[in-house]
C-alpha cells in the first residue's frame, strides 16, 4: 500500500498539474543545472534520438545535458512540426486559431462520441479530432466531467471502429498492459501508438481519487487515450504521470515512470450519465500485439485544443 503525501506533485500528460499542495512547492528554474535542497543536480536532458528535452536529475540522463536556451529551442521546433503537420484549420469556426497542445482519445460509440482527458480539451475555443482513417473534423460539442478529469466529444464523425470496455471494474487486471495513444516521441506522431506497461496496483487514495498506477513510458500526449489488457479491452483511461523529481523533493522518493490511470468502471459511470450506448467486451484470449495495434488504428483519435 502506498500512503500518498498531499504534496506529491503529478505532470499530465499533455499539460502540467500539481498535487493538493504542489502549488506551494518552488519550481526549479529553467535556466541552468540546478540543485535541489537535499536533492539530485538537475538538468535539462535533450534525447537527439526522439529530440525531447525533460527536466531530470544528471544521474537519470541518458542524453546530453543542455542549456535552457538550447531546451528552448529544442521545443520551438517541436511546436513549429505540430502547427505545420495539423495545423490545417478543419472548420472554418478555428480558422485563425492556433493548434495549442494535442492529446489522445478514442471512440466509444457508433455516433461518433469520443473520450478524452479534460485537461487536454480544457479553456479551448475549438476541439479538433483527427481519427487514424478519415478527415480531421471539428468537435460539435464539450461535455466536461472536471472532477474525473474526463471529457466527451460528441463529432459527427462515422467512427472506423469503436473501443469496448473490459466486463466488471477491471479491478482484479494486474500485471501486463498497453497505453494507446500519441505520446510524443521528439516529434509528435500521427499514428496511435502501443506502449508496453506494468499495471502495478490499484489505489483507492490518491490525489486524484481512486486510480491504477502504471510503470512504463507515460508521454506528453498519452492523456485521454486508454489503457488496455492484454486481450485488448479498456480498463481505464490515462491522466497524467508522476513528476520524478518533483517527487523527489518533497518526499525523497525516486518514483521512476509511474503514471496514474482513471479506472475503467468511473469512465463508464460517466458515459452510463450521458446516454452513451458503449461497448462492454466478451472475456477474449490475448492478443498479440499486432492485432491489438490494428484494432486501435481504427479507433484512436488526436485531440488537438485551438485557440
């Protein structure tokens, strides 16, 4: 059992969040290696193979430590890849606008409604989904769930295919899963991708509520897309992953890829609130993973936020 401080901090994974009390703790600053009180050197760690710049302790680097200015301009061009691949304006209502962040999300029923984080469509003029197959369209409406960190996009797109929740809470899943998604990987990728992970334990308290915790490769851009079983079903849907060094700080503890997951039954208890007509799967064998890929090809979408 973990016993979770309020000061634990969490990054989402599409924007930065903090815990009960994280806003009271002081941000490192992004200007040079800094150390933190009783804490590790930290640095701006630039992996060239994926071109990502993250803030993390020297001794966690496995790339070449950079200068802020450098880090700066590593993600500009990042920016300046994501505005030039989406930033077609799909409907004229975000003409003009600019593409802010991108997420994940799937679809969830045959009219065409989408489930998402609300932190990735939150403060958006428009929301846009680009589906693996199809045109990029423009959501016809936000329906929020804050509290859950949840949010329903109803489109009026005709989805290629639809994600089906696993049978029960998905409690009892332990062990082996995958993330689908479009975490960002240098550049942000346009494909759903699957991300091998650890389902470790479930929590009951956390500063989010009730959640699953996952170790693996928890990405900026991972938030809103599901987490599956090895037979392919939903069983919960990504927030955020925990800020290492943020953690480290306050409580000492190196927590390494640790990312929290909304359980499944919530999700669905939210879907059951608006008239949602989704999918529940049979018990299925696993699946191997390219099958598990083809399958969420057809129903992975991006989320992009304009404004």
């Amino acid at each position: 059992m973990i016993f979770w401080s309020a000061e634990l901090f969490v990054r989402a994974a599409g924007i930065t969040a903090v815990g009960l009390l994280g806003a009271m703790a002081a941000s490192i600053p992004a200007s040079s290696p800094a150390r933190a009180q009783d804490g590790p050197v930290v640095v701006n760690c630039f992996d060239e193979a994926h071109e990502t710049v993250k803030r993390i302790p020297a001794k966690d680097c496995k790339g070449r430590a950079i200068s802020a200015a450098e880090a700066a301009e590593v993600r500009k061009r990042r920016q300046e890849y994501i505005q030039k691949v989406l930033a077609k304006a799909p409907h004229s209502d975000v003409e003009g606008k600019r593409l802010e962040r991108v997420g994940s999300g799937f679809f969830v029923a045959e009219d065409g409604s989408v489930l998402t984080s609300h932190h990735v469509v939150d403060g958006c003029s428009g929301v846009s989904v680009a589906p693996s197959f199809g045109e990029m369209a423009l959501a016809t409406d936000v329906v929020p769930f804050a509290e859950a960190d949840l949010a329903l996009l109803r489109t009026a797109v005709d989805p290629p295919g639809i994600a089906a929740f696993a049978e029960g809470t998905g409690s009892a899943v332990m062990g082996a899963g995958f993330l689908s998604g479009y975490p960002e990987q240098g550049m942000v990728s346009l494909s759903p991708l699957l991300t091998p992970v650890e389902i470790l334990r479930h929590e009951s308290q956390t500063p989010r509520g009730p959640a699953i915790l996952v170790r693996g490769d928890v990405r900026k851009g991972n938030s809103g897309g599901p987490l599956l079983d090895t037979a392919g079903s939903v069983v919960g849907v990504v927030l955020a992953e925990v800020d290492s060094v943020g953690m480290y700080k306050v409580t000492g503890t190196a927590v390494p890829e640790v990312g929290f997951i909304l359980p499944g039954d919530r999700a669905q208890r939210f879907l059951d609130a608006q008239g949602v007509e989704y999918q529940r799967s049979q018990r299925r064998p696993l699946q191997p993973a390219e099958r598990m890929l083809e399958d969420v090809r057809g129903y992975m979408v991006q989320v992009g936020c304009w404004n």
